[in-house]
C-alpha cells in the first residue's frame, strides 16, 4: 500500500515539474479540485481528445457531432432530474470545519473494519443496525454505501461513532457533526439583471443533456435516420466538495459523450450494447495502448442503476490508488427525451417516412471524463528503469513526437541546421527543439514526457546529411538520411 502510494505521489511531482498538470490558481494559494494543464498536458489532452474524435466521429457513417452551450437554461435541468437529484449527502465538523460526504464517512469506516467484514454475521460488531445487511452487502460489493437517506446517514454515524478524520473529533465526546443534508452539484448561474427564475441558469452538469435537447434541430438539419448517435465533447462542471487524486474528480472537467439513438423494434438493444462496449474497450486498449490486464467492467446492481436504466457497467481501471470508474455504458430507455418533451412541451419524436411510425427512441449512452483517460494514461505509462524515469506513452499520444537536438548549443552551423530540421519537420508533426545541458540530459527530460524519438544534428550531418535518431523504449540509435526522415516517423506512427 505505501509503494502504490508513492507510485502516485510520484507521478503527480512528475506531471508538475514537466508540464503535464499545475494546481489550480496556484499562486493565490489554490483553489481546490481545480488543475490547471501545462504545455505539455495540454498537448497529451489534445491528442486523447482528438483520437476520440477521429475513432468514434470521424470514422463512422453514422455518427454526427455537437458543441453545446455551457451556460443552459435551468428548465433543462429540472427536466433531467439534476436539481432535484443530483445531489450529494454532505455533513460539517463543527469543531474543524471540515465539509465531507456522508457516504465517503461511512465507507472509510467500513475499510477500516475491512477485517471484521471478511466472514461477518450478525454478531460482527460493525453488523448492527442501522449499518445493515443491505446496506454492508451493497458496501462489500461495490465499495459504496450511496443512495442512503440522510437520517439513515446521520444514525450510521453517531451509533458507529464514526470521528472526523481530519480532526479526530469524537461525536459522543465533541458532539461534532452537524445534521447530514443533501448538497446539490449544479452550478448556478444569474444572467443580466432578471432577477429571479426568469434570469437564472447553470453551468451544464453533464454535455449529455444538450444532446437530447438538440435532438429535433439535428434530426431535421441533417441526413441522418436512426440508428445514429451524436457526439460532444466538453466541459461540465459539478460541485464536488470531496477532494480527488490529482485529475481523477475535478470541479471542471471535459467530457466525452455519444447518445446512440435507435429504435427498440427495430434494433436488439442487447447486442447494439455488446458492440459499444467492445468498442469503447477498443478504444482504450488498441487506440490509447493501455495494458488489458489494468482494465475490468463491473456491471451496477439494481441499487445503484438510475430506475430508467435497463443496464448500466462500468469501465474500470487500476490506478495506484484503487480499481475506479472510467468510463460508463447505459441503456438509459428514451427517460430523457421523454422528460423534455414533457417539460418543453415540444415534439421530440422521430417519424419514419416510409411507414409514417412516430417513436420517440431510446439510448445508449457511452460516457467518459477525458481528464480521467490522461491520468490513466499516464499511470500506465510510467515507468522507473535503473537510472531513468520513462513514459512509454502510445506514440500517437506522445505530447511531442520528436525532439531535436543541435550536439552542441555553441556551434553556430549545427544549431543553424537542426533549426531548419526543425522548422521542416513541424509541418507534420508536434516537435520540441532542445540546445540546453548536454545530450544525456535532454534524453532524459525527452523520456519523461514520453518523446518517442530525439534526433540529434552532428559534424557528420553536415557532411552526409543525415542525422542520429534515438528511441525512446530501446534506446537504440540509428542513422537516418533527412530527406528520408519524416517518412520514417509517418511510417513509425501508424504501427
Ligand atoms: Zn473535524
């Protein structure tokens, strides 16, 4: 546990002094569950984006995209249940301060009595009520205890005496904590000067709504006909108060959304499923490299599913601090076009213009924060090899595909000659150019950041014209003639 810990410890101090990953507003002191994203993370950012584009929009006859507003209007999210529902349990130490969530108190004390929990019955001491068995199976089957009511939350703990974590106060000894109450995630925001309902919106809690919402102006302004899905992607903004690891839960994040829209009598919903979960497993495997044996689905119980949802799984990845949630599949039924339809009071059905049949159809909703792709990213990249730090990222992502090195800084004809490899060579890919310290040290800033192959301009190439090109895994050299350069690498990226 304290190696995995420093795993990630260390893959955070590395994305900082690289430029993958800056704490938000940091020289005021930060501002948590926001990050800001370097040069070079914003390239790797770009590049998962991008791949995500080209493999689930750009590729597919049936598949259109979509760029949503942010800021929305509030009867949207009424319609989606997100101001009545979209709600976390919090409580407050009165002693330290400190906001956290009901459920995360309750599941840290149950990992606490993890022992206790291996064979328990009902003479376990943690086994009593109101922790229940429902409450202890749901727990042991999916590390969660969410759903529960906030009398239900308050009872759990002042009988289990759950203490605050980040100050040790005691509810029987300190009576610390206030009343559990539910706090909502949406932003709101007040527009111009209407005071009131009229003037008031949020900041989009998830791009999925602006979708449904679009339905009809898609449907009508282009030549599509079901199935078809619609992609976006973007940010989405929820309140989180509960602090994340690095990237992985973030006030502000990008989403990546595809509605699959279809009709039941038309299309088995079960094997249309069974196709978009191999995708999106493709995806993260072959398209962003990740090792198969790190990832793992989990199918929701019936607790946890929304009551609309015929199925819902998750995508899992291992990261150091625990298998968590990547990536979600839903059948969600046609729930949300139904619900704007009924708030809007407009007609959001499909009418088939062969047989004149009016439906309102239902989705599949693959949906996936891209900030959390990067950080798995980087962690299945990372790699500590006896005298170097390595990020053996899928070429394809890689922030920089090449840099370029003149041997020496002070030589005037070396660095005059790299500089116009350089300019050369960024007409078709992302390049870094790098004359400080010595070779051996900008090889190794290189691997950090996961440059797959450093090309370094020499005497020689000023003789022969070509150049040392380096890779990144092997460490293996080979002379490369300029004029056949970027063919090599083109050839190289598309392996
Ligand atoms: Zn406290």
């Amino acid at each position: 546990m304290a190696e995995t810990g420093n795993t990630m410890e260390k893959i955070v101090a590395l994305a900082k002094r690289r430029g993958f990953i800056y704490p938000g507003s940091e020289i005021y002191g930060g501002l948590a569950n926001t990050y800001d994203y370097g040069p070079v993370g914003t390239e790797l950012l770009r590049n998962i984006k991008n791949l995500w584009w080209k493999y689930f929009v750009q590729k597919r006859p049936d598949m259109v995209g979509l760029d949503g507003s942010i800021i929305s209007h509030h009867k949207i999210w009424e319609a989606s249940g997100h101001v009545a529902g979209f709600a976390d349990a919090m409580v407050d130490c009165k002693v330290c301060k400190a906001r956290m969530r009901g459920d995360h108190l309750v599941e840290d004390y149950l990992e606490a009595h993890a022992d206790e929990l291996k064979d328990y019955t009902d003479k376990t001491k943690v086994f009593e009520k109101p922790l229940t068995k429902e409450v202890v199976d749901a727990y042991l089957s999916t590390g969660k205890v969410e759903g529960l009511s906030n009398e239900h939350y308050d009872a759990i703990i002042k009988q289990h005496t759950i203490p605050c974590p980040t100050c040790g106060a005691n509810p029987k000894k300190d009576n610390n904590w206030t009343k559990v109450r539910k706090f909502n995630q949406l932003f709101p925001v007040q527009l111009g000067i209407v005071e009131g309902d009229e003037g008031k919106g949020y900041l989009r809690g998830e791009t999925a709504q602006l979708i449904f919402t679009n339905f009809k102006n898609v449907l009508s302004s282009n030549r599509v006909k079901l199935p078809f899905g619609i992609a976006q992607q973007g940010k989405a903004f929820r309140n989180e108060i509960t602090p994340g690891n690095s990237i992985f839960r973030t006030i502000e994040f990008d989403q990546a959304e595809i509605e699959y829209f279809f009709d039941p009598e038309e299309t088995d919903w079960e094997p249309l499923y069974d196709e978009w979960k191999k995708r999106m497993n493709d995806f993260v495997t072959k398209e962003l490299g990740i090792k198969e044996e790190n990832l793992r689905w989990r199918l929701h119980t019936d607790e946890e599913r929304s009551f609309y949802s015929k199925k819902t799984e998750d995508l899992e990845y291992n990261f150091p601090f625990g298998v968590k949630e990547l990536w979600g599949l839903a059948y969600r039924t046609n729930y949300d076009l139904t619900q704007h339809i009924k708030y809007s009071n407009k007609d959001l059905s499909v009418v088939d213009p062969q047989t004149g049949k009016k439906i309102v159809p239902h989705v599949i909703e693959p949906a996936v924060g891209v900030n959390r792709l990067m950080l798995m990213v980087l962690c299945d990249a990372y790699t500590e090899e006896e005298n170097r730090t390595v990020l053996k990222i899928d070429p394809k992502l890689a922030p920089y595909k090449v840099a370029v090195f003149p041997l020496l800084a002070n030589k005037e004809e070396l660095v005059k000659k790299a500089k116009g490899l350089f300019e050369d060579l960024t007409n078709d890919f992302m390049v870094i150019f790098d004359a400080r310290g010595n070779i051996g040290k900008r090889y190794l800033a290189q691997d950090e950041i996961g440059t797959p192959w450093c090309v370094t301009v020499d005497f020689e190439t000023l003789e022969d014209e070509a150049v040392t090109v380096r890779d990144r895994d092997t460490m293996k050299q080979e002379r490369v003639k300029i004029a056949e350069l970027k063919e090599y690498f083109a050839k190289k990226l598309v392996q």
